[in-house]
C-alpha cells in the first residue's frame, strides 16, 4: 500500500519547467533479440500534459508505456522515471489486456483502488466510486462478475479503477478499443476532466483518430519503433 502520496494541485495543468518532469527517454532502444521494438526514442513528458501514442501494429506503442510505467528496462539509453523514487508521483497504468481478476464483481475490483492514505474515509472513496460508475453507465453493473461482462464493460472498470487510485499520471493502452463511439467520447470526457481539474497527465496509446481530433493533446507517432512525429495534433 502507498502512504503519504500528495495529490497534484487542482487546476494546475502543463507544467513544462525542465526540471518538472515526469518522464524522460534519452536515446532509449529497446530490443527483444534481432528484432528492435524502440529505436532511439528522445521524449520528455510534463505534469498535466495530453499525449496521444499512435502507429501502425507493432511500431511499438505498448513496449513504449511499458518503458514509462517501469515495467521494462531499455536495452540502451536512458529512461529517467520520477514516480518510480518520489511518493509524490504515482502511476495508474491500464494494460491492453486489462488484468481483472475474472471471479469478482466490478465492485471488487474497484475496491483494489482504496488507499486509506489518499481517501478521507471508506465512504469518501465509495461516494468517488460511485459517482465514477454513474457517468460512465457502470452503475447498474457493479455487482456484476467480470467474467459476465463484455469488452466495452470491463475497460470501463478497469479505466476506472486505474483514476481511483488518484494517479498523478496514466497510462493507457488502447483503453477504448471495445468500446462504441458514444462510450469512448464519454471516457474521454471523464479523463479530461481529471487533466483539468485534477493535472492530470495522459498518456494513451490509440488507433482511434476521430478521438484524437475531438480531444487537445499531442502525438507522439511511432513507426517501426522510430518516433517520427512528436507534437501537436495538426497534422491528423
Ligand atoms: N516480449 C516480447 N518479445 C519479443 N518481441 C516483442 C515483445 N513485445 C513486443 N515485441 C515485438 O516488438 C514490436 C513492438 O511491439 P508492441 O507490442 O510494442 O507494438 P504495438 O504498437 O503496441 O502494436 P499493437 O498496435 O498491435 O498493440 C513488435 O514487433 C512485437 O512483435
Ligand atoms: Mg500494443
């Protein structure tokens, strides 16, 4: 359990002073054997910042969070990662294959959020839990096991319960490939929220363009493992 972490500033958004970071790749390869997953990949990432990973299957997306949420170690480079020393970043990561445990409810799973360190209370928590659940259309399901229900569902929970653990940033990977337009804006609309309210930072790898032109962010555009675009969403 995490104690003593202290929450962004409420209103405080990009934060882009040098020294602020919360991620910075420096030259950073990643190899599995022959095959290069992240060639020389130069990136720095600020408090409260939106960032959009996009390229084709394979170009290296999720080795990419992997590398940030330190999880993987780059094979060469730099990666220089704050919140895995500091208790005053934490990071939510939600993975591709979203890792539920399958025999609870959502509920349950929701309740793996709870840090007493970060919540006033049990019911503090339960009241965020259940406000989350009313504006992402989960409420009516939280007793549900997650073994019964769809794609769409479980991101939503598992998306859910990476923002219960009040993240100063999260890492997202393909979190909306299940689910329908109408839900996927809704999500959006909740994490932005968090980014504006909250300094939240994003970072979230996607295919989905239409998302990307609706929302304010950047793109870091990988291709066979080169980031060969890293900037402002114009170019979509
Ligand atoms: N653990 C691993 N062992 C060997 N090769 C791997 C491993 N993980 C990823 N790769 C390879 O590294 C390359 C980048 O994979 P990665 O999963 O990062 O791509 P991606 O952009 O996330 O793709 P997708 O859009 O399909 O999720 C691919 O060629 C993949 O096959
Ligand atoms: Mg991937």
């Amino acid at each position: 359990m995490l104690t003593g972490r202290t929450l962004p500033k409420a209103g405080t958004r990009t934060n882009t002073n040098p020294q602020n970071y919360l991620f910075h790749l420096d030259n950073l390869s990643v190899e599995f054997g022959a095959l290069t997953a992240l060639k020389n990949v130069q990136l720095t990432i600020y408090p409260g910042e939106i960032l959009f990973v996009t390229g084709p299957s394979g170009a290296g997306k999720t080795t990419l969070l992997s590398v940030l949420g330190g999880h993987m170690e780059p094979t060469s480079g730099k990666a220089v990662l704050p919140h895995m020393k500091s208790s005053k970043h934490f990071v939510s990561t939600v993975f591709q294959d979203l890792r539920l445990i399958q025999k609870k409810s959502c509920e349950e799973n929701l309740f793996m959020a709870y840090d007493a360190s970060m919540y006033d209370s049990k019911n503090d928590f339960y009241r965020e839990m259940q406000d989350l659940a009313k504006l992402l259309h989960v409420y009516d399901h939280l007793d549900r096991k997650i073994d019964d229900c769809n794609g769409g569902l479980r991101q939503k929970v598992a998306m859910m319960r990476a923002l219960l653990c009040k993240p100063t940033a999260l890492l997202a990977d393909e979190p909306t490939s299940s689910l329908d337009k109408e839900n996927s804006y809704r999500l959006f609309e909740v994490l932005n929220h968090y980014n504006h309210k909250k300094g939240l930072a994003l970072v979230w790898a996607t295919h989905n363009k239409e998302l990307i032109k609706q929302f304010p962010g950047k793109i870091a555009h990988l291709d066979n493992g080169r980031l060969i675009y890293s900037g402002h969403a114009c170019f979509i």
